[in-house]
C-alpha cells in the first residue's frame, strides 16, 4: 500500500467522523442529505459483500467493517434518531434518476458477468455521483454549515487522493483499472467547483458547488451568500430592540411629560398673573 491510498482512505474515515460527530454534537442533522447518505450505505453493502468470500488483509477488513457501519449509524441517525431536524423540503433529488441508470450501467459494463462483480461495478458506479443529493440540497439552500463543507472536502480530498494512487499504481506495479478510475475522474470533478470556493472563501459556513446543477448558481452567488450569511439572527435583533429601541421609547414618553407639565404650569402662573384676587384668597385661605 502507497501513502497516497493510506491518506485516501484516512480522508474517507475523516469525513465520514467528522459527519456522524456534527449530528450526534448538534443532536441535528439540518443541512445533510439523508438521500446521499442512504445512497452512500447502498454504495459499501455492494462493493463489500466480498467480506464473505474473501480476506485480504486486517486493514482491508476492518476498514470495510467500519465504512459499512459508519454509513448505516449515519442513516439511522438521520432517518429514525434525528428524524425531527431533517430537512426534507430540500433533500429533493430525484435519486433514481442516478440508481437506475447506473444499474443498468454496470451490467453493460464490467470486468467480468457474474453477481459480484456487477455489484461491485454497480458500487463503483453509483459512489462517483451519490454526494449530487448534497450538493443538490446546498444549492437549495444558498448556504452551507462549515462543519458540512468540511465533510464535503475530506470527501473530494479522498478521490483527489485515489486518482494520484492509481497513477502510482499504474507506473510502479503496472495495474490499471479503467472503471475504477473513469468513476473517480467524475467524482472528482463534481468536486472541483466546491473546491475552489472552499480555498478561496475559506471556511465559511457557506457554499454553492453548483455549476453543474443550475446556470444561476455561479461564482457571483458565492458573493450574495456571504452576505446572507452576515446578515444578523433574529436573537440579536431582538437583542438591539432591547438596548436601542426601548430606551429611546422611554425618552421620549418622559420628554412628552415634561412638555406637558412645564405647559401646564405656564398656563397657571399667567392665569395667576391675571387674577391676582384669586391668588390672595388661596394664600388666605
């Protein structure tokens, strides 16, 4: 194993961590695709069904065993645990408008016309576009939480990693894998857009890698989003009303006062002035 496939898969598992950490912290899983990520387990159920045929060695099969169980806690925490945070008005992709035409594609094409395999293809396949729900659901949205675009670059940093792997792999030990490496091409690049706005606007807790979902979401957005993101919570506007607009209530409910009681004593000591008589006989009195 080549240090660019070990850092690959630590990106992997460093993604997948920081996910189930985000939801199980927040006790929420707003802004997450639960369709990626039912996608995501369908994706590991396939390509390791081998776990019951074959041993390579205990890291290939302890990190299998992780990625299969990382997926599923990942749904149940989504769909069942957390079910009350998820946000599906915007998790509207179409998902299989992606399941059926790569299942079809794997029969098509693939190494060898045996169950495995095709599952395997089909796995391949279906990893190279199951996060389009996410980044579906953020183009939605506008917005994006820093946490999330954090799961988003550990993942693009993952396949980034597979194809330098496979390019070692093809000079150094002569292997090659066209689907293998066809999928991650197309992974990576439905990544490159999100990329560039990660390094260029930092870690904000906003993205838009849509530029190959809809027209409008362009790099100008990226702008009219930071700016939504700027834009004060409801708390402290509450908050500014508290500090700003009652005090000022109060001023000028006291300067109204103070009005009409230097008004009224005006009015008394002219009408005083008027009736002297009137003045006598109260101080008599």
């Amino acid at each position: 194993m080549n240090i660019f496939r070990l850092t690959g898969d630590l990106s992997h598992l460093a993604a997948i961590v920081i996910l189930l950490l985000k939801i199980w912290k927040t006790r929420s899983c707003a802004g997450i695709s639960g369709k990626s990520q039912l996608l995501f387990a369908l994706v590991f159920t396939t390509r390791y069904l081998d776990l019951f045929t074959s041993f390579i060695s205990l890291y290939n099969t302890s990190m299998k065993l992780i990625y299969i169980a990382c997926s599923y806690a990942t749904v149940y925490l989504i769909y069942m645990k957390f079910k009350a945070t998820y946000d599906g008005n915007h998790d509207t992709f179409r998902v299989e408008f992606l399941v059926v035409p790569v299942g079809g594609l794997s029969f098509l094409v693939n190494h060898d016309f045996s169950p495995l395999e095709i599952l395997w293809t089909f796995s391949i396949y279906l990893e190279s576009v199951a996060i389009l729900p996410q980044l579906f659901m953020i183009s939605k949205t506008g917005e994006a939480e820093t946490i999330t675009t954090h799961y988003l670059f550990f993942q693009g940093l993952y396949r980034a990693l597979y194809l330098i792997n496979w390019i070692w792999r093809f000079y150094f030990e002569g292997f090659f894998d066209l689907i293998a490496v066809v999928a991650g091409v197309v992974q990576t690049i439905l990544y490159c857009d999100f990329f560039y706005l990660y390094i260029t606007k930092g870690t904000l807790g906003c993205a838009l890698p849509a530029l190959f979902l809809e027209p409008c979401y362009s790099r100008e957005r990226s702008s009219v989003c930071q700016r939504k993101c700027q834009r004060p919570s409801p708390a402290s506007v509450l908050q500014g009303a508290r500090t700003e607009f009652l005090p000022q209530q109060r001023h000028k409910m006291l300067d109204t006062e103070n009005q009409k009681l230097n008004s009224f004593v005006a009015d008394s000591h002219q009408w005083l002035c008027k009736n002297p008589e009137e003045k006598n006989q109260k101080v008599s009195v």
